[in-house]
C-alpha cells in the first residue's frame, strides 16, 4: 500500500489509499449482467424457487432431450473417451474441492483475512452441502446407473462435480478479480474459471452421470448461491474496512486512513509561436 502522510495544524493525518470492500460485488454484478435485476429477483426469488423451480425439476419437461443427449454420447462412449472425460470430471470432484479449499483456506488464515475465509467456507462447502439436499428432494434418478463404462449411484439433480466447480472457482475468481489491474490479466482468469466449469459440466454429460438440464441447473443454483453470499457478506466486509481504517501511533495516539483521490494532473499547452 502507498501511504500519504500530512501535518496540519500540529495533527498528523495519515491517509492511505484504501481497497473498496464492494469491489468483489462489482465484479459479480458484469460477470452476470444482473446488477440492475438485483431488487427484482430478491423480491421474486423466494415466491418462485421454493414452489415452482423444484416442481419444475421434478417434473422436467425437458426429459425427452434430456435423454436423447444422454443416449446419444452413450451410444458413442470409447475407453479413450473416457479416459479424457473423467480426467476433466476430477476439476469438481470431492477430492479436488477439498484439497484446494484445504490451502486456500490455510493461506486465508495465515494473512489473517478472516472475511475471505468465511465468505469461502459459507459459499463453497455451504453450496455444495445445499446441493445434496436438494438432490434428495427432486429424487431424480440418474440417465445410466451401470454400463461397460459408468457405475454410479446416489440421484442426479442438481449435478455435484458442476455446482462444485461452480462455486470454488466462481468465488476464487471473485477473490482474484479486484487486485488485477491489466485487462488482459482479467480476462485470462475469467476464461479459465469458465473453461473449466464448462468442461467439468461437459463430461458429467458425456459420461451418462447426469442430464443437460442437471448440468445447467447447477450452474445457476451455483452463481445464484455466489449472489446470496456477496449479498450477505457486504456489512461482514464494510465493518472490516472500517475496523482497519484506524492505526495506532507510536505516541499511544490513532490515525485515520482516509482515501485518497488519485487527480489527474492539468497539462499546460503552451504556445510554440
């Protein structure tokens, strides 16, 4: 951090250009295009999701295409295919998550950014143990249990390896977003943490573990579940700030950090003639 500091009138004020702790929200509202639907889906959001999403899942009208893609990569499984496939399905699996939430977590704790290590512990394994239960309401049963090249169990709906990956690298990408000042920086981060959602999604499909409409809907519950956590965590965040925007002095005195206004300086033509 760049410090400014100034003596006026015998008082030492000290001022810091201090991290705006509702970047991270920013950054989630133009990755989803819905800041300006916020106040419209947190009015509708809980008359509609409780009743008519789940009857919605539980009925599926789409369960004829549902099985028509399933069936169709089914029908054209090979041992190399899903040699490559489940290699991409090991991004969401339980192993994955943990192992990577077990170091970010221990590298939160050592930097003391306690926020953060909440915000990850409620979006991730939160989300994902929301997931499990929603899985046991809609009772949907997977497109193929057993096979030459499948052998699953437990229900399809919502997919977990998606919702999974959703989560964990939707919310890193969220940590990571507000330090990155190139844009091309940006928007590597973003096609990564896309990329690989979208092949872990992929290959739950292919391999018969779950239908298109399992694979999407953890998507969405994913991103809809990172938007109630930003929500949430916003005063966590402020009172943070807040907290450290006041510093001990050596004399048992405090500052204050105030923000300091980065001015472009005015540029003086002057005439050559």
């Amino acid at each position: 951090m760049d410090f400014d500091a100034t003596i006026r009138n015998g008082t030492f004020r000290h001022s810091r250009i201090e991290a705006n702790p509702d970047r991270e929200f920013a950054w989630f509202c133009r990755l989803t295009s819905i800041k300006s639907g916020l106040d419209l889906a947190a009015l509708t959001t809980p008359l509609i999701l409780p009743q008519n999403c789940l009857a919605l899942a539980m009925v599926n009208p789409l369960s004829g295409p549902d099985h028509e893609v399933a069936g169709w990569f089914h029908a054209h499984l090979t041992r190399t295919i899903v040699s490559v496939l489940r290699a991409f399905t090991e991004f969401g699996s339980g192993e994955w998550i943990g192992a990577v939430l077990f170091f970010v977590m221990l590298y939160f704790v050592w930097k003391k950014w306690w926020p953060s290590l909440v915000t990850l512990i409620i979006a991730v394994p939160g989300g994902m143990l929301l997931n499990e239960w929603l899985k046991i309401l809609v009772h949907r049963h997977r497109p193929f249990v057993d096979g030459p090249f499948v052998d699953w169990s437990g229900y399809s709906f919502a997919s977990g390896h998606t919702i999974a990956a959703t989560l964990l690298y939707g919310q890193l990408l969220l940590f990571v977003l507000p330090a990155l000042k190139a844009r091309h920086w940006r928007l590597l981060c973003i096609i990564s943490a896309m990329s690989l959602v979208l092949l872990v999604g992929f290959s739950r499909i292919a391999l018969g573990a779950h239908f298109l409409t399992d694979v999407l809907a953890a998507m969405i519950f994913g991103v809809t579940w990172l938007m109630v956590c930003m929500i949430a965590g916003k005063p966590m965040r402020r009172r943070t700030a807040q907290s450290q925007s006041v510093i001990p002095l050596p004399d048992g005195s405090e500052a204050l950090l105030a923000p300091v206004e980065q001015r472009a300086l005015p540029v003086r033509i002057s005439d050559a003639n």
